[in-house]
C-alpha cells in the first residue's frame, strides 16, 4: 500500500552550486588575507624605525649627560673622547670657562654614564638639566640648561644645544663652541668681572665719627679674610673678601659690606665685548648707626686719664632705658677691662641682694642687725672698719654698706631667692652678652653656707664687669633690667622689675648719696642715686681692694671700678661723679 502525503509540506528542491561561484569566494578571501598581511608588514616596518628612532634619541640624551656630567666633575681630558673630532681644543675650551669664571671643581672621573634630567658632580658649581631630544637621524639635538654658581657673584642660568652625531654604535658630541654658549664663536673667549664695593663704617649715635680707642674697637669689632666655609655659605662672597668678625661688623656684616657687582661676557680675538651673557647690580653698602656717644666716650676716657690715681680702672655708661652702651673707656688703654674685665663686685652686689630681700617681702624699714661680724659655718665677715650700727632699717644698712647687716638678712631668705634676684639683674648672663668680646655677670646660684653669705656682699666666687654693674644700676634707674646691647633699637632681653623692688633700689641709691657713703656725690641739680663698693681679692690677712661706684643721674647709668684703689667711695667715686657732672648736668 502507498504511503499517503501529507498535503501542508512542500517539495524541497536543492540545486549544488556551480564551479565559478566557489572560485569567487576563494579569491575574496585571499585578496583580505593580502590586505593584511600588507598591513601587518607596514606597521611592523614603521614600528622598527620608531624604535630606531627613540632608541637614537635615548642614546643622544645619554651623551649629552655624561659630556655635561665629566665637565662638571672636573675630568676635562675626558671631554674629547666623547666628541666626534676628538679634538683637544674642546678640553682646553673648558679649561678657559672655567677659570674665566673661577669655578673650583673636583678632578674627579666622569661618574656615571646614565642619563637622568637633572644632574649634577658631587660639590660642583656646576649643575644642568636636560630637555627632550630633537630629530630622530644620524643627528638629533638636545636641548640643556645649565645653572652655574659663579664664585662671589651669584648664579648663572643658561641655556644651549648639544648636537649628537649617532656614528655607528657610538653617540657622539658634534662640538662646537656654541656648544658652550650660544654666542661663542671660535676664537671668542668669556671674561668675568667682579668689583667688590669699599666696607662702609660703623658710627656713633645719630651716624656720627667715633674716635677708635680700645674699648671702642672691641665693641665696633674687627674683619677678616672670609674662609671657605663662609664663601660657600653664602654666594655673593669669595675667600679672602673681608668679613666681620666680631662685635658690630660682625653683626651688621651684610649691611656694612654689600655685595659685588660683576658680568660675564664674550670677548673677541681683539678684546672686544661682543656681548654681555649675564650681569649682577650688586648691593651697595651701608653705614650702620651703634649707641655709641662720641661726646660721652671722649667724657669716659678724659676722666679716667685726669683721675691719674696709677691704677687700672674702667668706666661705662649705659642708656637706663633701653640698655644701649653709651661708652666704655678703660685706663691705661690697650685691654678692654671695661668690657672684658672680671672682678668680683663687692658691696656694689648688695643691690642684688637688696632685690632679693624686697622680693621677699621685706621693706626699706624692715630691721636688720648690724653687728661687728657675723660668723656662717665658722667663717667670720665683717664690716669695713670694724663699724657697728646695731639694728637699723635696711634702708640705712643699704646706706652705710653695712656688710653684716646683709649678711644676717640673706641667711633669712627662701631658698634660691638670692639667685632668683641675681638672675633678674641679668647675672646668669657670664660671657659675652655683647655681640664683641665681653663680660656680664656670674652669680654661684647653687652656693650654700659660707660660699653663700659671702655671695650676698659680692665676694667669694661672684664675678662681674663694669658692664654688668652699669645694667644693674641702669634697672634701678628705669624699673627694667635691660640686657646690654650697641645696636639702636630695643634690648635683645629685658626683665621687668616688681614696682615695689624698683622703687626700694632708687630709695636706697637715694640714700647713699644723701646721707651713707657715697655722699660726695650728690650734686646740685638732677639728683644722683648711687652704690659705693669696695671689693676684697686675692689672699692674706689683709687682701687688696677694687674700688667701685654705680650711679645713675636722669637717663644715663654709670659704673667705675679701679684696681686695687682702696674704699669706692675715695677712688672710683669721683670718677663717676666728673663724668655724670660733665654729660648729665
């Protein structure tokens, strides 16, 4: 039986296709496979020849540095290898910059030969940066800043090319003296100049001339040759330049001596500028004011030479408002004893002590005891003369330098006020509280027992100089203890005092010079306020004595000490009283 159709399924005709269709397709294919392997073969020729190219231009970059580094180290018969000539003229064109512009570089190797952006030898004057190379050939160009430190002057910044050659597998330097600078032709040379201006002086108060004694050169300072140590710190000095160095030219050396000015430039065969590659204007210099007073340092040292006692002695004055030294003169001339000088400061100390006491919460009428002696630890101090005035106010103790009045009154203080009242005054300051060879005051704060009692009338280990007695009688004066200084302007420290030690101080100082031992001193017109001090050292049953006086009369504090005189009130007192009559009237 036959099979039945199903009469919703259609005849399917397939009809297999012709030799000439199948060879199109087979030519389509292989024209794209053509295409790309044509394509592959180009990006593959241009990729090697940008390789190439970087890889010259890696190579010229590398040249470039190394050529610039062995300039900066020094190893200038390095150089012509490194160029395409191999000329020894490049050398020695080197050689010609660098001692036209006086760089001290190291004769070191070349270092090393990568290349990095910005390079440098170690220490050399000498430094460079390296821009992105130009030109992908046999020649490319690389751009480089070099920054030179010219000796004395300053910086240099310049800018040049360094063309390399690629030679084989060798990149080399195709020199030429541009190469150096852009406007150096051959032939051309650089010169450097350099003209250092004349110091300006240091002057007295109000830029007035002060005469040079001793004590006054101490304090304006002197200059030197600068080392290399300072010429390296700062660009606009070389070795040799004079410097200050010590004391106000030490202090004002920047303003006092300026800078340079100078250029370099291109000079032809015949000598002839071509042109100016950099220049400096230079800074002139500058006369610097001190507090110094002519007429009151001619004062201190006239009085001094008419005193005539035959002993060293030394004076200073000071400004009681701000500190600022108006004189210092010393006798014989020759050592700055009123500066330098170490002396321990005796009953010119009982100031100190006076501020401790006050600080403590005494008074000018609290009582102390004037005894003959007082005896600490076994030790006996006793009073100038043997004199006794039993019990007094501290007022009239203060007056009459009663020794063992003050003795008794320190042993009755909080531990360490002493010390407190000595650091106060300025006397932890020791040396150099001037910017010049100088003395302030040493005070033993950790003294107990006798080393102490003694410390407290000025003896035992107590030092000081008359600069430091004129600042402590200067803050009597002003209510501020004010650290001694020589440039106008305010202290470098000050150290306010409490009112009612301010006001203790002038009322005792009064009371010297009115009715204690200082009374030759109390002159018609501006009341003078003072201290008398008479100041044991060395040994002996009856050791030599300093002779002192601090005083102040309206702005201008005073201290005279003189070596070995005796009582302060016979020798250092008139002293100081000719030099207040003479400059405070």
């Amino acid at each position: 039986m036959s099979e039945t159709q199903n009469p919703d399924q259609g005849e399917t005709n397939i009809t297999p296709p012709t030799n000439g269709s199948n060879r199109g397709k087979y030519l389509l294919i292989g024209l794209i496979c053509l295409v790309v392997l044509i394509g592959v073969g180009a990006f593959t020729v241009v990729h090697a020849r940008s390789a190439a190219a970087s890889m010259r231009r890696q190579q010229a970059s590398s040249a470039a540095g190394k050529f610039l580094r062995t300039w900066a180290s020094g190893n200038l018969s390095a150089l012509p290898a490194q160029t395409v000539t191999g000329s020894a003229g490049v050398a020695a064109a080197y050689a010609s910059v660098d001692n036209a512009l006086g760089i001290a570089t190291k004769t070191a190797g070349t270092g090393s030969s990568h290349s990095s952006s910005t390079q440098s030898a170690p220490a050399s004057p000498l430094k460079f940066t390296l821009g992105a190379p130009l030109g992908s050939g046999e020649l490319i160009t690389v751009p480089a800043t070099i920054t030179i430190d010219v000796p004395g002057l300053g910086t240099w910044r310049d800018t040049t090319q360094l063309r390399v050659r690629n030679t084989g597998s060798r990149a080399l330097i195709d020199w030429s003296p541009q190469t150096i600078t852009p406007a150096l032709k051959t032939g051309d040379h650089l010169r450097m100049t350099r003209t250092v201006p004349r110091r300006a002086a240091v002057l007295g108060a109000g830029g007035q001339p002060i005469p040079l004694t001793a004590d006054v050169s101490a304090m304006i300072g002197t200059v030197g040759p600068a080392s290399a140590s300072e010429a390296k710190a700062d660009p606009t000095l070389r070795p040799g330049d004079l410097v200050g160095q010590s004391g106000l030219q030490a202090s004002s050396d920047a303003t006092l001596r300026g800078t340079p000015s100078g250029k370099v430039s291109v000079v032809d065969p015949a000598g002839n500028t071509v042109t100016t590659l950099v220049s400096w204007a230079g800074r002139n210099p500058v006369s610097v004011s001190s507090t110094l007073n002519p007429t009151m340092q001619a004062a201190a040292a006239q009085v001094l030479a008419l005193a005539n006692s035959g002993h060293p002695s030394a004076l200073v004055a000071i400004d009681a408002r701000t500190g600022g030294v108006l004189a210092a003169a010393s006798n014989p001339a020759g050592y700055p004893r009123a500066l330098l000088g170490q002396y321990p400061p005796g009953s010119t100390f009982k100031m100190v002590t006076l501020t401790a006491a006050l600080m403590a919460g005494n008074t000018m009428a609290s009582p102390t005891s004037c005894t003959p002696t007082a005896t600490v630890d076994g030790y006996t101090l006793r009073n100038a003369g043997g004199e006794s005035f039993g019990t007094i106010p501290l007022q009239q103790a203060f007056a009459v330098s009663c020794n063992t009045s003050f003795v008794h009154l320190a042993m009755t203080l909080p531990t360490g006020t002493l010390a407190a009242a000595a650091k106060l005054l300025g006397c932890d300051t020791g040396h150099a509280p001037l910017p010049a060879p100088s003395f302030g005051c040493s005070y033993p704060a950790t003294a107990t027992g006798t080393a102490y009692a003694a410390s407290s009338i000025g003896q035992g280990t107590v030092l000081t100089s008359p600069l430091a007695i004129a600042s402590i009688a200067a803050a009597a004066d002003s209510g501020t203890w004010n650290q001694t200084h020589l440039s106008p302007g305010p202290p470098p420290t000050s150290h306010p005092l409490p009112a009612a030690v301010a006001a203790g101080l002038r009322q005792g100082m009064r009371a010297v010079v009115t009715s204690g031992t200082g009374t030759a001193a109390n002159l018609p017109g501006t009341p003078v306020y003072g201290k008398t001090g008479t100041a044991e050292h060395g040994s002996g049953s009856k050791p030599p004595t300093d002779a002192w006086f601090a005083a102040f009369r309206g702005n201008i504090a005073v201290a005279v000490v003189v070596e070995d005189a005796g009582f302060g009130a016979t020798a250092a007192l008139p002293v100081a009283t000719s030099f207040l009559r003479t400059v405070a009237p």
